[in-house]
C-alpha cells in the first residue's frame, strides 16, 4: 500500500523481553521504516543507531531529554533551554532531527492564560537555536481523562493556537490521534484543515491504546486522508500490543500493507 510517509513504530512498549537496539531489527523485517523512543538519556545510542544502519531504519524523533523533568514547557525559560541544548548531542548520536517536548500539568495559582503564555515565550526563544540545529521540536497534547490527568495541553485546538503564535517553521505539533480521539474526535477534518503545522503523529486504537484495527477508528481511512492532505513526515504508532507481541506486530504490520523485509 503505498503511501508519501513513512509507518514508524514506539519500541518502548513492544517486545520487553528484547534488549533495547535488538528490538530495531525485529521491527524492521515487519516492514516499519522508522523507529522512535522515549528519552534519550540512559540508551545506549550508539547500539541504536547501529542497529538502525544495520536494519535500513532511521529514528524519526525522541523526547527531550527528561521530558517529565525540568525542560516541561512550563518551567523557568533557561531550564527549558538547557533540556533542549542537552537533548540535540543524543539526536545527533542517532542521526534524528525531531524531537517532543511535554507541555507539563496544570499549575495550581497559575491561570491557563497565563501558563499557556508561557509555554509560547518558551517555544519562541528555542525556535532559533532549533533552526539553527537543523532541529524541528513538536509539541505534544495528550489525553487528561483516560492517560495524563492533569496534563495541562489537552487540545489540539489549543495546541494549534500555540503553534500559530509561536509562528516558526522548526515548532510544530504532534498530534496523536490516539489521545485526540478521546479528547476532541472530528480527527480527518482537523487533520486536513491544519496539515502544515503538524510535524509528527502517534497512533493507537481507541480505546485501551492497542492494535490500530481494534478500536472504534478506521485508520486505514485516516491515513489516506492524511496522504491526500500532503503529509511527508513520519507516522509513528506508540500502542501496546494485547497478545504475544510478535503475532500483534505482524497483524498491525499486515493491516497497514506494510511490506516485510527478506
């Protein structure tokens, strides 16, 4: 089934019982062309981008590094700027351009005008030094009634009006179908009307965050809206299989007409 993207896969949550870079090869003779992570910190990076070479895969992004922590876009702006000058030598150790940042929860005292000001002063003053790294940094909304209770960008409506305000070419959102299904739904007609400011996607079947063809969403449908609208990015699926992982990886892999490796 060809597509202008590239189906990705989160190998944080499959096959457990693997060591971390051995997971890359597994996933690639499925068919997946992209990997991607959670925190750099702590991985054995140069393991990763081995096997990736090794495998014919990349790495199309990872978070910050500690995303939870102190680079959260709601904390002091130096901080967030050391997250981000912390995070570009792990994205270059593994060939990545992209990377996710956490917006944080809700501040107690804090008004959401006032915190979602300044998550965009804060995206504003990495913009340039992610232009400069030749890095784009997309921002992350989640669900809080099911995942993240108390995780403060919830919308992708919100997160859009960010986006717009911070108004730079190297900041743009990650819109995981998965979370914005449970939040918002209306996801194809939010998708193709505000392709452009999207730089990545995660994936999931809703509800339970399984196998894509489980839940309530026709993925297959979303994802040729998504080609037809233009995307070029990486479409990353971030789910956690509900039997032996093997068999749920081959199923996703064949329910997406993804072609395996020889």
């Amino acid at each position: 089934m060809a597509r202008s993207f590239d189906i990705g896969l989160c190998i944080e949550p499959i096959l457990p019982d693997v060591p971390f870079a051995g997971r890359i090869a597994r996933v690639a003779a499925l068919g997946f062309r992209t990997i991607e992570f959670w925190d750099p910190v702590g991985k054995d990076l140069g393991a990763v981008r081995s096997a990736c070479d090794a495998a014919g895969v990349r790495v199309s992004d990872c978070t910050f590094a500690d995303s939870w922590g102190p680079s959260r876009l709601h904390a002091e702006t130096a901080s967030v700027v050391a997250g981000f000058q912390k995070t570009v030598p792990l994205l270059r150790q593994v060939g990545c351009t992209k990377t996710i940042v956490l917006t944080g929860e809700v501040e107690k005292g804090t008004s959401a005008a006032e915190q979602k000001a300044r998550i965009v002063d804060n995206l504003k003053a990495l913009a340039p030094l992610a232009a400069s790294a030749g890095v784009t940094i997309v921002v992350e909304a989640l669900n809080s009634l099911v995942d993240h209770k108390g995780y403060f960008l919830d919308s992708a409506r919100e997160g859009l009006d960010i986006i717009r305000k911070v108004d730079h070419p190297n900041v743009r959102l990650l819109y995981d179908i998965y979370h914005m299904q449970i939040m918002e739904g209306n996801i194809i007609d939010t998708v193709t009307k505000n392709i452009e400011l999207i730089g990545h996607f995660h994936a999931a079947g809703v509800p339970g965050r399984h196998e894509l063809m489980s839940g309530e969403l026709d993925y297959l449908h979303i994802l040729e809206a998504i080609d037809k609208a233009g995307y070029r990015g990486a479409f990353g699926l971030e789910y956690w299989p509900t039997t032996a992982h093997d068999d749920s990886l081959a199923r996703t892999a064949a329910y997406l007409g993804l072609a395996g490796r020889r």
